[in-house]
C-alpha cells in the first residue's frame, strides 16, 4: 500500500485511503504511511452493498497514534444500486476556483456528510457548542479510550439544532459527530484543542 500512495502522491496534491473497512485494511495496514492527507471515513456504495462504508474506527486509530489525519465521506456511486448523492464534503473557501478547493481540502477547511448539516462549531474553555440541521444526536468524540461526550450524557434529547458539549484539556484532538434522525451523520475533521 505504500508504494501505491507513493505513486499516487507523487501525481496529485489530495489523496487519501479509500474505504478501508470495505477492504478489510487493518491499522497496521495504513499506520505510518506518510502519504495522502486523508482517510474516506464514510462510502455510501460500501455502506449501502454490504453495510461497511463507515471507517471512523480506523480514523480514530490514525488520530490517537498521532497522525493528523482528515476524513472524508463520498459516494463512490457504481449505479448498481442507490447509491448515488449519499456522501460529500461540504469545503469553506473564497471562491469555487479548483486551485482554491484543493487548497482548502489539503489544510482541512471542510467537514464531511451523509445528511446532515454542521452550521457552525465554537471552542470556549472547557466547552464546545455546534449549531447543525435538526439532529438526534451529537457526539463530541476523542480518540483516546472513555474520553468524549454525547448529547445524550449531557442530557439534551428530542430536535436538536444547537449543543453545547463539555471537554477536558486531555482529550486532543477530538472531532465531532452530528446524526440525524435516519442514522445519517456529518464528521468535522479534527480540532487539536492544545
């Protein structure tokens, strides 16, 4: 797998491991490449072809070794199915030049979706408020084991539209997880809290 992202890496500015879980790659598989920005942490044709198209267990592996890893939701639409328009990555750039979004992809300015939409999300001591589109749940998630908080534990429940989550200095980075009334999610990419 190394030399395959080396090759690729070597063409292209934006790459990043694709659907993982699909294709039964182990951590070791993809720890220390040191390639690629990223890790497709959702693939709606895996997802919806035999139910392993969602990859946060294997981002979540990558962040708490270290590695400053994006994630990324698509489709991957092969039309055998409906399959098509279930994953995306909503990017905050100035303009819709190619140049620009590729930019803005590669230093993270994005968050990714199945459904749901992430509105804003704010950093204050201690605490972390997301505004998103009507939610069941919203996880505060950090890759260390027992750290991170839900909407549930902090005791909201119903339509959720606004949270504001706890979190500890320890738990770096962490990243959020918003989810929708069907079981649709929207991932932020990790915040370094220190």
């Amino acid at each position: 797998l190394g030399e395959v992202m080396e090759y690729i890496c070597q063409r292209s500015p934006l790459a990043f491991i694709a659907h993982p879980y699909w294709t039964s790659l182990s951590l070791g598989d993809i720890l220390g490449l040191g390639y690629g920005v990223g890790i497709e942490v959702f693939n709606t044709t895996c997802q919806r072809g035999i139910g392993r198209g969602d990859s946060g267990v294997h981002w979540d592996e990558l962040l708490a070794r270290g590695e400053r890893t994006l994630g990324f939701a698509v489709d991957d639409t092969h039309m055998h199915y409906d399959d098509a328009l279930g994953g995306w990555v909503m990017v905050k750039s100035p303009n819709t030049n190619a140049e620009t979004i590729i930019e803005a992809l590669i230093a993270g300015h994005f968050y990714s979706s199945s459904g749901p939409s992430i509105e804003d999300v704010q950093f204050e001591e201690g605490r972390v408020t997301v505004r998103c589109s009507p939610c069941q749940a919203v996880h505060l998630i950090s890759p260390w084991p027992g750290c991170g908080v839900t909407s549930y534990s902090a005791g909201y429940s119903g339509v959720l539209t606004e949270v504001t989550l706890p979190f500890a200095a320890e738990w770096h980075p962490v990243r959020i997880e918003c989810v929708d009334e069907r079981g649709n999610k929207a991932w932020t990419n990790p915040f370094w809290t220190q």
